[in-house]
C-alpha cells in the first residue's frame, strides 16, 4: 500500500510540474505574440505614413535584417520589396493578408517553414491609392523555444522530481503505519488514527450480520436468475457432474418436448440422440463441445460449456440455438453462388469457343460476322447478368439511396420509349395510360421496376401481343399494373417468379437475353420502398403484375 501511495504521490507532482512548465510556457509565447503582433502593427501604419508621403523613395531608404517590406499593386503585382527582386516576384493577389486588406483596409496571417521551426507574421494595410503595404517578421516557433531551454528545464524537473520523491515516500510511511498496527483479531479495541476507520472496524465485527445479508441476497439472485432463464427465447439446462437435470427453462422444454418433472432426472430421458450424448460426453472431458441437430422440423445448434470450481468439475450448461434462419440463409447464398458460377460459365464457355475457331482459321470469311455476333451476343448477357447481380447486392445490403419526388407517369413513359425497338422486333404494341402519380423514393430503382415488367411483358408475349401499363391510385397507395397477352406461368410456378434465376421457361428466357435475375430486382426495389408486388396468370393467355407502393404524402 505503501507504494501505491508513494507512486500515487510522486505521479501527481511529476504531472503538476509539467503541466506547469507547458502552460507558463503556452501563456508566455501567446504573451510575447501578442506584443509582437502589436508591434508589427505599429510599425506597418509608420511605414504607411511614409510609403504615403514618399511613395518608391522612402522604401529604398530602409534596410532591416528584421523586418521585410513589401508593396503590392491593387491588381497583386509586387511593386517593391527590400528583400528581393519585385520583378522576379509572382502576383501576391491571393494572399490571405492582402486578400483581407484590399476588402477590409487590413488583414493579417501566419505562415510556418517547411521544418516548422520558424513562424513568419504577416500584417497588410492598404494605401490611399488602393495598393497595399505588407510587413513580415519571423521567429522561432513554441517548439524551438521550448528545445533552447531544455537543458534549464530538465535541471528544474530533475530537482523537482527527487524532492517529490523524498517528499512522497516520508508521506506513504506517515499514512501506512497507523495502518500497520491496527489489531484485526479485535477491531472494536483499536484506538484508529484515522476517524474514518471506524466504520470499517464496526463493519468487520459485524460480519456474521453481514453474512445474513449476502444470503439473502444470494436468494434474490437465484430469483432473478429463474426469471431470466424463464424468459431466454434461448433453450437453458443445467446438468450436475452426473448429467442429471438441475434446471431447464421454458424454452428448452419446448424444444425437446418435456415438462418441469424431467428436472432431477438424467438428460438421456430428454433426448436419448447418441450424437447429443456423445457431445455431452466430451464437454465433461475437454470443457466445450457442440453438435448441431433437428427437432420439431427447426435446426438447432446446441453449446456445452463444462462448470468448473475450484479445480472440481460440478456440472455443465447446454445452450440450444435456434439457428433455422441463419441456414436457410446460408443455403440460399450457396445456391446464388451455384447459379452464378453456371451463368457465367454458359456464356464464358461460348465466348471461348467462337474465340478459338476463329483464332484457328477454322471460320470461313463468310461467317466471320456470325461469330463475332455470337461472341458480342453472350458478352452483352455477362454484362446485363452482373449489373443485375450488382443491384441485388446493393438492395440486400439496404444501403441508403437519395430520394426524390418522382412522377411515376413520366418514367413509365420513358421505360416504354426504351423498349420501342425491342417491341417492335418482337411485334407488340405497348400502352401506357392512367394517372399522373408522384412517389417520394429512388428514381433509379422504379425506373427499373417499370422496365423490367414491361421487358418481360415483351420478351414473353406472342406476334402481335400487347403490354399494356396502367397508372392508378387506391387507398392512398400508387398501383402499377402491367399486363400482358403472353404465355403465362403455370399456377404451380407463379409463387417462385420472384426467386433468383428462377425461370418458367428456360429456353425461351436464355433465347431472350434474360438473366433469371430481373422480377427479384422488381421485389427488392419494391419492398426498398415499403410496397409490395403480386403476380396473377393463366397459361396461355397472359400475366398480369400489380405493384403498390406508398403515394407521396
């Protein structure tokens, strides 16, 4: 104790010291900068006067190793300076000081060295004629002073800090010995040098009270703990060295089908799975174990942690997991990847092998352009596919986009004008009618829910179809109907139209240029923007998409 007292002490002083040192310095340099600034102020408006009076002749007549005169046209040419040649100077015009003094009548700045060991001040007045006069003096910065008066400073510290020692270990002693010589065995009997030991002395003859309280405290713990457990959407049991059930929650119970009888009864008669008992088997043994396994149709991720005390082992607690989602979101992301691997080799794969007949002059002059087509063809779908891939990452990650008004009318007009061409390969007329909707979201992103209903309405309808879009509001949503005289979806598909590379037909959606990717952008954008899609057909005879989203307040 001792010697936290002494560090304790010898700290606080060595810290005072510096911190006094660095503020008497830190006020003096602001002190002597501030006369300095003065200074130079005086001594611009003087050479003013005679700058005003003899113009050209009076700067000539002065020579100073301290001070630099400069005079500066109004349009920042420098006229004259003692220090170099005016007529090698560049324009001075955006100057700070001069910038200020040609606005205000005076301005002033600060400029350091490239090693920052010298400061140079910088005060500028202007003249009747609107030219300006500049005066500059250097010093030496805080850090250049403070480094020509380290060797005065150490020796100050240095002293400071042994009679801090001296000072700081004659106290430790003085406060410890009282200490030293207090009787614990009877601690009512000790005539405390300290008035603020007494309680402390009352409070150690008052233990077996104090004892009491811990266990009532102890109870109220166990109360609090029963309560937490109960309420944990976690499964918790409690297992002694034996694996007999010492407390299960609600949670668990549910999990593996018991009641509250089971506690006091071996866990085998809960769950008799040899995978269960073997991981139970090794937490006993190496501390942690963890087996992952199914109940109810869930997935389950079950911790054993062994209990340890005092180098004894005296049970072991089983947390359950209930980790279905995380899987099935595990699942979904492998099978993304599959898909995207397969998509991008299919188009890859083509690209390859037009590239090496012709490479091996085994294409005729002919068919040259075939195969070039073929290769700008399948190159046009990777580009597409990663743009859509791209979208989807930035919709998952819900990162914030900038939001606008947006007149719902207008885009669906200019999805439909980007489509013409396309349409009219494929000979189908495309409508656009309703009303005019304003939204408050990303423009991008309906621009791009429009677009990709009315290109699947294209790409999948008949010669001759039609795709018509129709704008509307009902119950303070907008809605956006796009239907088609297409193909349609089988009843069975029309719930898996909106997954990733889910296509109906997959022939006619490769024939098409089409990514698998574009109704899911259409459900993550939509959902972006707090709305919803839904999807009705018949087969044969066409599709039929309703998206609503939230109108513009």
């Amino acid at each position: 104790m001792s010697r936290k007292i002494f560090r304790s002490v010898f700290l606080v002083a060595g810290v005072v010291l510096l911190a006094s040192i660095v503020i008497i310095m830190g006020c003096l340099y602001d002190y002597f900068g501030t006369l300095q600034e003065k200074q130079l102020t005086d001594e611009a408006a003087l050479a003013a006067a005679g700058v005003e009076e003899d113009g050209l002749i009076y700067l000539e007549k002065i020579h100073s190793e301290r001070y630099r005169l400069t005079w500066i046209a109004p349009d920042g040419s420098v006229l004259y300076d003692t220090q170099a040649d005016a007529s090698q100077m560049e324009n001075h015009g955006n100057r700070t000081e001069v910038r200020q003094a040609l606005e205000t009548g005076t301005g002033k700045s600060y400029r350091y060295s490239a090693t920052l060991t010298e400061k140079t001040s910088y005060f500028a007045m202007r003249l009747t004629d609107g030219s300006v006069l500049r005066i500059s003096s250097g010093h030496a910065t805080a850090a250049v002073l403070a480094l020509g008066m380290l060797q005065p400073i150490l020796a100050v510290i240095i002293l400071a800090l042994i009679l801090s020692g001296v000072l700081a270990r004659r106290l430790s002693r003085k406060i410890v010995e009282p200490l030293n010589q207090l009787d614990l065995d009877h601690p009512l009997d000790n005539n405390a040098a300290y008035a603020e030991l007494a309680p402390l002395l009352r409070r150690i003859n008052r233990q077996h009270m104090e004892i009491s309280l811990q266990l009532r405290k102890l109870r109220k713990k166990t109360d609090e703990f029963d309560q937490t457990i109960r309420n944990m959407r976690e499964g918790l049991v409690l297992l002694d060295e034996t694996g007999c059930i010492l407390s299960i929650n609600d949670a668990a119970r549910s999990m593996f089908g018991v009641s509250g009888e089971c506690v006091g009864a071996d866990f085998l008669t809960v769950d008799r799975r040899h995978d269960m008992s073997q991981a139970i088997h090794r937490a006993f043994e190496t501390g942690h174990s963890e087996v992952r396994g199914t109940l109810g149709g869930r997935i389950y991720q079950f911790d054993v942690s062994r209990i340890d005390s005092e180098g004894a082992v005296i049970g072991a607690v089983l947390l359950a997991f209930d980790i279905t989602d995380r899987e099935m979101a595990e699942r979904n992301r492998r099978e993304f990847t599959a898909n995207v691997s397969h998509e991008l080799k299919t188009p890859l794969q083509g690209i390859i092998g037009s590239a090496e007949l012709m490479e091996q002059g085994m294409v005729k002059p002919e068919d040259m352009p075939r195969f070039v087509g073929h290769i700008h063809t399948e190159a046009s779908r990777m580009v597409t596919l990663i743009s859509d891939i791209i979208r989807l990452s930035q919709l998952d990650e819900g990162q914030e986009m900038p939001r606008e008004t947006v007149n719902l009318l207008d885009v669906a007009r200019e999805a439909a004008d980007n489509l013409k061409d396309a349409a009219a390969k494929k000979e189908v007329t495309i409508f656009v009618q309703g009303d005019t909707v304003h939204v408050e979201g990303v423009r991008r992103l309906l621009y791009e829910v429009i677009y990709n209903l009315l290109d699947n309405g294209v790409k999948y309808n008949r010669p001759g179809g039609t795709v018509k879009l129709t704008l509307d509001t009902d119950q303070g949503q907008a809605r956006i109907r796009v239907e088609d005289t297409g193909i349609g979806i089988p009843a069975e598909d029309q719930s898996r139209v909106f997954e990733r590379f889910f296509r109906v037909d997959k022939s006619h959606s490769k024939a098409s240029g089409g990514t698998g990717l574009g109704l899911s952008i259409v459900k993550h954008a939509v959902q972006y923007h707090g709305g919803s899609v839904e999807v009705s057909s018949a087969l044969g005879k066409g599709t039929c998409f309703t998206v609503r989203i939230p109108e513009k307040a």
